[in-house]
C-alpha cells in the first residue's frame, strides 16, 4: 500500500543528472571485457570495470542501500537514491568458498556512504590461492538508458572511475 503512493521507490532522476561510481578497492583498473568470465566481459548484467585487488578492504563505490548481499558475501548491490543499482562483485568462483575468508560489515538493508568499508577480506592471499581470480568487479545492472564516459584506467581509490548519466 505504501507503494500507491510513492514511498519507498527510487526516485526517477531528471534529465542530465550525473553520477560518479568509484573504485571499491586499491588496485589497477581495468576494462571489465578482460575479465575471464562471459559474463562479465560480454557486458551481460551491464556495463562496468573491474580493479585487480590489492587490499582486503572493499568499500561501497557509491552512497545508497545495499538491497542485496549474497550470503556468501563475495558480491552485494547497492542502489543510489536515484535509481541506480551498481553490482560488486569479488572475484571469480568466490562463492565456492561458501564465505569462507570474507566478512560483510554492513549488511542487506543497510545505507552507506561511498567510500564506507562493506566487506572485508579476511586472508586475501589465501583466498587467492583458493580461486582463479580474486579481481574485484563493478557493474551498472540497470544501465541501459543511460550514458556513461568510459572508465578511466588511470583513476586512483577514492576517484571517479567512469560516470554515469541519465
């Protein structure tokens, strides 16, 4: 019932309206076609980057709520007030390690700010042994519609890695 009325929906955001997504962890920054799974490099659930992760620290690369946080919790979903839901997804295979290794510090439901640590890698290098790719992906699941620049490969953590608009 609260739906009838508008409450609780993302807000339809006007014409020309920006938004910058950030790197969710320190590490290189690539283009998501080289990630060795079609899914990702096919551009499937949308478009992105991916990041090699070097830090066990991954961080929320916009500010919204975390409508999704797989149990395992190598990915979660944010959307921004505005509407956009960006994907964050751990390495490749992860969610074979049942959550061994990553501990959520914020959990489904919940508001952050961009930049506000989400999860946390336990023991990154052992995880890296467990798996094929620890690389850290980001991607725009609703993104069709919108424009974006192409993502800077050059950004460093904390800086606009590409930005959409709508």
């Amino acid at each position: 019932m609260i739906d009838l009325f508008g409450f609780g929906k993302a807000k339809r955001p006007t014409a020309g309206t920006k938004l910058g997504v950030g790197a969710p962890v320190r590490g290189a920054v690539f283009p998501l076609e080289q990630v060795p799974d079609p899914v990702f490099s096919r551009g499937i659930l949308g478009f992105g980057f991916a990041v090699h992760t070097a830090d066990e620290v991954i961080v929320a690369p916009v500010s919204g709520q975390i409508f999704q946080m797989l149990p395992s919790c190598h990915a979660f979903s944010i959307r921004t007030p505005e509407g956009v839901e960006v994907l964050v997804h751990i390495g490749l295979d992860t969610v074979n390690l049942k959550g061994n290794g990553f501990r959520a510090l914020r959990i489904q439901g919940d508001y952050v700010q961009r930049g506000e640590v989400v999860v946390q890698l336990e023991n990154a290098a052992a995880i890296r042994t467990a798996v094929e790719c620890l690389d850290t992906m980001v991607v725009v699941t609703n993104s069709a519609g919108m424009t974006h620049t192409d993502p800077r490969f050059d950004a460093v953590f904390g800086e606009d890695v590409l930005e959409m608009e709508f």
